[in-house]
C-alpha cells in the first residue's frame, strides 16, 4: 500500500511539475510581446499571427492527443510532448528569422497540446475521490507557474536578460523532467470502443456544442489577458515590462490562489453553479477595470481570483457526464474550444489596428458574457448527473 501511495505521490509532483512549466512556456510570450516588436521588426498584426499560429498548432495536437491517450497511454503522449518543446525552445535561442519564430512557435504548442491533454484526462483516473479538488490543485499548478513566470520574467528582461536565453533554460528545465518520466510507471488506457461509432453515438448531442462554447470564450478571455495584457498596459498606459509585470502577476497570483482552494469551493456550492457564480464576478470586475482606466488596472488584476476555477472544473465534469471514451470527448471539445480562442485572438489584433488597443480589449468582457450564457446552459442540462 505503501509503494502504491509512494508511486501516485510521484505521478502526482510530476504532474504538477509539467503543469507549471506549460504555464511557463503559454504565458512567457506574453511578456515578450515588445521585445519581439523591437527584435523582429513586427506590428500588432504580425504579433497576433504568432499567437495564432502556436493555437493552431495547440488545435491540432489536441484532438489527436485525445486519440493518443486512448490508443497508447498517456505516459507516451507526455513524453512526445517534451520532445516537441526541447526542439523548438533550444530553436527560439538560434533563431534570427520571424518565419523561424512562427515555426517554433507552432511546435512548442504541439508539445504543450500534447502534454496537457494527457494530463486533464489523467487526474480522474488517478484521483476517483474529490476529482475537482485535484484537478483545480492540479491548474494551481499552472496558474502558480504563470504568476511567476509574469513577475520573472519581466524582471529579468529589465535588467537586460535575453529572451532566448529564458527559453534555454526553460529547454533544460524539460530534459530533468523527461528524465524524470521516463523512469516513471503511468497507468496504462484502458481499451475503448471504435472512435467512429463513439463519435456518432456522443458528438451528436447539443451539450457538446454548449460545452465547446462555454470553454472556448472562457479560454480566450484567459488568454487575451496572458497574451495582450501587458501590450494593452505598455501601449495605452505606457507602463514598461517590470510595471506591467505586477499587475499582470498579481491576476495570476490571485488565479493561483483561486485554484488552490477552488475545489473546496466547488464541492461546497457544486460543479457548474460555482463556475456561473465565480465567473459573473469576474465578468464585473473586468468590466469595471477597464472603465476606470488606468486606476482600474488593479481591479483587473483582482478578477483573476474569480477566473480561476472554470477551465478545470468544466473540464473534469466531462469525464461524469460522458461516461464513455472521455479522454477523446475531451479532446474533441478542448481542441473546438482552442479555435474559438484562436479566431478571438486573431481578431484582437485586427481590432488593436482598427479601433485602437483600449477599445479592442473590451473583447474579453464580452467573450465571458457570452461563456456565462452557455455555461448557463450546461448547469441546466446536467444539474441533476453532477449534483
């Protein structure tokens, strides 16, 4: 019994571990956002093409991780993950070109697609008992990383540290992790059913399309906020990297926290109705924020206490209320949900360039308006299964 906790505790630091370093790699480009302008010679709207081109690529991978899971383990599509993010972060430190930037770019979110797909249908294998709160644990881990990768980050390029070697040693922070997980044992999948006739017997319901619509606004407002905050600060404002920095690591330190005792929320108030509750809270905060001006960065800064709890949390209650092939399910509406963020970031830096940084940013609150209502639609449609 001993060995079997000794074993899960592992797995389980593991986890945590390429949680937080996927934060590190999704979240640091963010910051970069000037220093690439000023490196590469790039707009707005050759800027929004490097985010959209690494979701692309997050897009793909994520609906071919959900097969992978079910065909081969997730053990083995963790380690395909990190072979793509050793190759493309020691990329980002010779790479003089913004076509070489776009490329690794692409390849790094294959690899951060790949590892946490496999790990969001892991947790509710390891962890059948209090599922939300391990996986809300499990994206404190993320949401940790992010925090201090924002705050590092911005310090470290003040005092005249180079992008390139911040990806370097991000690449060899990956290969102590493979090292790691190659002398690791992960649960083996068990064996499904045909992916054709699933398909037709669950793709077909109108709560998938809730579920997509619900995660894929939610994620853009996320990702607006990690990709563009510190543009929207640097540009309207006129806030330097190590300014923005602290408002930006305040949102994720809050959203840190927010995960850390989230589940405990969740399992007192349940499943979907924490997250329409936490999640209008926060659409009023951000909103507010950005009417206040300058004096509302801060207020934007608090809402990400309230944004925390709703990517993990929709996402484990797919594994309850799909029974069956969940780990593709998943991938299927996490790789939708991607798109949508892939299309509203794009957009984003279409509107920057249209009707200027400041009115363009008003896109986040209205994407969570529009995550509420289905959000909304799936509490009604599974109060019942998850209660």
């Amino acid at each position: 019994m001993d060995n079997k906790n000794n074993k899960i505790i592992k797995i389980t630091a593991l986890i945590f571990m390429t949680m937080i370093l996927s934060a590190v790699c999704e979240s640091i480009r963010g910051i970069f956002v000037p220093t690439f302008q000023e490196n590469f010679n790039v707009n707005d709207h050759q800027i929004a093409y490097i985010f959209s081109i690494g979701s692309i690529g997050y897009i793909l991978f994520t609906y071919i991780g959900g097969i992978l899971c079910e065909k081969i383990g997730q053990k083995k599509v963790i380690l395909l993950g990190f072979m793509f993010l050793l190759i493309s972060l020691t990329g980002f430190y010779f790479t003089h070109k913004y076509i070489g930037l776009l490329i690794y770019m692409f390849i790094m979110n294959m690899g951060v697609s790949l590892c946490t797909i496999a790990i969001n249908t892991l947790v509710p294998i390891l962890f059948i008992s209090f599922q939300a709160l391990f996986m809300n644990f499990t994206h404190f881990c993320y949401g940790l990383g992010l925090t201090i990768t924002q705050r590092t980050t911005g310090i470290l390029l003040y005092k005249g540290v180079q992008w390139r070697t911040i990806y370097l040693f991000i690449a060899f922070l990956y290969a102590l992790l493979t090292i790691a997980f190659l002398f690791t044992k992960i649960p083996e999948p068990q064996k499904v059913m045909d992916i054709e006739e699933k398909e037709k017997n669950d793709l077909d319901k109108p709560l998938i399309f809730c579920y997509m619509c619900a995660l894929g606004f939610y994620v853009f407002a996320e990702s607006a906020t990690q990709n563009w905050f510190v543009n929207f600060m640097y540009k309207v404002y006129d806030l330097n990297e190590k300014e923005g920095s602290f408002y930006i690591a305040l949102f994720f330190g809050l959203f840190a926290i927010g995960r850390l005792i989230g589940g405990f929320i969740v399992d007192k108030i349940g499943y979907i109705k924490s997250v329409l509750i936490l999640s209008t809270v926060a659409l009023i905060l951000y909103s507010t924020g950005l009417i206040m001006g300058r004096k509302g960065l801060i207020i934007i800064s608090l809402s990400g206490f309230f944004f925390s709890i709703t990517f993990p949390t929709i996402v484990v209650t797919i594994s309850k209320v799909f029974k069956e092939k969940s780990a593709y399910i998943t991938g299927i509406i996490i790789t939708v949900s991607s798109l949508i963020n892939t299309v509203f970031n794009q957009l984003i830096g279409e509107l920057n360039r249209m009707i200027g940084v400041y009115n363009a940013f008003y896109l986040v609150p209205i994407s969570l308006i529009i995550s509420i209502i289905f959000i909304y639609n799936i509490y009604k449609k599974t109060n019942k299964i998850l209660s």
